[in-house]
C-alpha cells in the first residue's frame, strides 16, 4: 500500500494512495539454489475521484519472467524481464530488472539424531548401527544382537565347542559348551578309557583292565583280574596284592548267599613236585587266612593246593609259567534266593 496525502491529477485522472499486489511461482533448481518462475505485478488507485478503483488507466499489470540465484545463507541475485499487459499509468512496453538481495540468516535446526536399525540406541553410541541389538555396558556390544546359543546351554555358541549339544562351560575352549565325560558306573574313569564301563572299578595302566574291577563272580567263580603275589618260594603274600583281595572280600560281603568258597592254589613246574605241592597248600591257606581276619567266617571257605598238576599254560617260558602260579577262587555252594528257589 502506498499512502499519499493529497491526490495528484495525470492525464485528468486523479492519482493518490495505491494498492499494490503481486503473485508468483517458481521452481527450485540446483538443490535448491536457483529460483525460475513467471512473476505478476499491478496497483490500483483507492483514493477518491476519477474512474475508482481497478479502473483501466489507474491499474497497470506487468508480467515478469525471472529468476533469482542464492549465494551463501544470507544473499541472492535476481533478473527478470517482461512486458506490461495494460495500459494503465506506470505500466511498461517491456522492463528489464536485477537485484541484488539480502535477507537475515536463519539458524539451521540440527538434524534429528539417526538411529538407522531403529533398536533405540543412537548410531553415535551403536556399536552395531546397521543391525538392531540390545543395550549392554560394554561400549563395544552396545547396541548389537546378543550372540547366538543354539543349544541354549548358557554358551555362546561362538565359544561352545559342542553349539549342538547342550553342554557346560569348562575353561577349556577345546570342551567349553560341551556334555561333560560320561562315567556310566561311577568309578572316575571316563567311559572312552574305561575297560568296564557298566562295572565301576579301578585304574589300571593296563588299557585291557583299566576301569575294570579287581574281581567279580563269573559263573561258578570269583575271578580276579590281577594276580595274587607272594615273596618268592615263600606262603608270604606282599602287601602290593591287598587291593585284589580286598575286591574278593567286598563280594563275599555283598553276597553272603555265597555259603562255601574253595581257595585252591597253584605253581609252576620249577622246583620239586612234591614241595610245589606243599607250596600251593601254605599259599591257599595264607589267603584263607587274609579273609578271614577281616571278618569273613572261617566256615564258609576252605583251601586247597594243586601244587604244578594244573597248569594252563606252557612252562617253557617265563610268561608261562607267571600265569601258571596263581590263586583261584571257586565257588562250592550258595544259598537258595529269596523267592526263586534258585541257587
């Protein structure tokens, strides 16, 4: 609006205050830097006389084809040209026009932080900004999906050495997440190493009776898996034979349906018939002997001596005759079971 206190006579048309208007479009250019567009202008005279208000010769209309170029936040420069489009004072035949404009700067808003996997943890803070996770202390897991455990024991599976088989965790990386060592009968030696794995035993470094148990009753026997050992020539039985015969005296324990046990010793060939015959008696009673002062009843064992009459095995070698001098354990009666009738 321009405002005159006083109209003004042109061309017997009084001139005084003005409305001014305009109108434009435009499209941006150049990311935004560059504005092209069609740009409208006119007034009309308010004041009072003369034609009034949007009369022909008190209205020009001009038309403006221009753009305007930005530089910087704060500064543009514009052109444009056009013709006027009536006949109203002050309306051209054609108008050239540049500009140079400056408007005040605007603080820009920062933009919104970014969370691209959309967990909720900030990408400045997401240890894993590409894949959706979880929060964590650790700086360095902030942000990232909890590790897999497929057999869902508790260890991860890139630590579990066994990821398919519920496990537990050992120090050992080698067994870390894996089934701890089966020891079926309880007796501290793994199955894989173990000889006897459904009878519980002992250790042996001899990988054939590693595991097994010292003795145990196989038909009409008690059968012992290492040697009853005396000093040589002697009824003496060394100190290093106590285990064997602590396992026969727990089945005579476990079994007292076990009424009458023959101990029957034997030799081998070297020395007289007659003194391995007295030998192998003195050693059956030594054993007999062992049992019973550990509380086994005398009544229900008996000794015997075989003497070199039975052997089994050849005598020619040291080996031989090694399995030849042995003690063995038979038994001669039991008692009926409960229930079954049988003995």
């Amino acid at each position: 609006m321009t405002l005159r206190t006083q109209n003004e006579n042109f061309a017997d048309e009084p001139f005084g205050s003005e409305m001014l208007f305009g109108a434009a479009v435009g499209a941006r250019l150049m990311e935004g830097k560059l504005l092209v567009g069609p740009e409208i202008y006119g007034s009309t005279v308010v004041s009072d006389g003369g034609d009034g208000l949007f009369s022909r010769k008190t209205t020009p209309f001009e038309l403006i084809a221009g753009g305007h170029y930005r530089i910087g936040d704060q500064w543009r420069v514009g052109a444009g040209v056009g013709p006027g489009l009536t006949r109203g004072f002050g309306a051209p035949k054609v108008r050239v026009l540049a500009s140079i404009e400056w408007f005040p700067g605007v603080e820009k808003a920062p933009p919104p932080p970014s969370d691209r996997d959309g967990d909720g943890i900030l990408d400045g803070d997401d240890a894993c900004p590409e894949v959706a996770g979880v929060r964590s202390d650790d700086p360095s897991k902030h942000g990232c999906p909890l590790p897999s455990d497929r057999d869902g024991d508790g260890v991860w599976d890139d630590q579990d050495a066994c990821p398919d088989e519920p496990g537990v965790a050992t120090e050992d990386p080698k067994t870390n997440g894996c089934s701890p060592p089966k020891d079926r009968d309880g007796d501290g030696i793994l199955d894989e190493l173990d000889a006897c794995p459904d009878q519980p035993g002992v250790a042996s470094e001899d990988p054939k009776k590693n595991g097994c148990p010292k003795a145990e009753i196989v038909g009409k026997e008690i059968r012992i898996l290492e040697r009853v050992e005396f000093d040589t020539n002697k009824a003496t039985i060394r100190p290093e034979s106590d285990p064997v015969l602590s396992a026969v005296l727990d089945i005579l324990k476990k079994y007292p349906d076990i009424t009458k046990i023959s101990v029957e010793g034997h030799t081998d060939n070297r020395g007289g018939a007659g003194h391995n015959m007295q030998l192998s008696r003195k050693r059956a009673a030594a054993v007999v002997d062992w049992l019973t002062s550990r509380g086994i009843d005398a009544g229900r064992l008996t000794s015997k001596g075989w003497g070199q009459s039975k052997a089994i095995d050849t005598n020619d070698t040291p080996e031989g005759r090694q399995n030849n001098r042995r003690v063995e354990f038979h038994i001669i009666e039991r008692a009926e079971k409960p229930g079954d009738g049988t003995k």
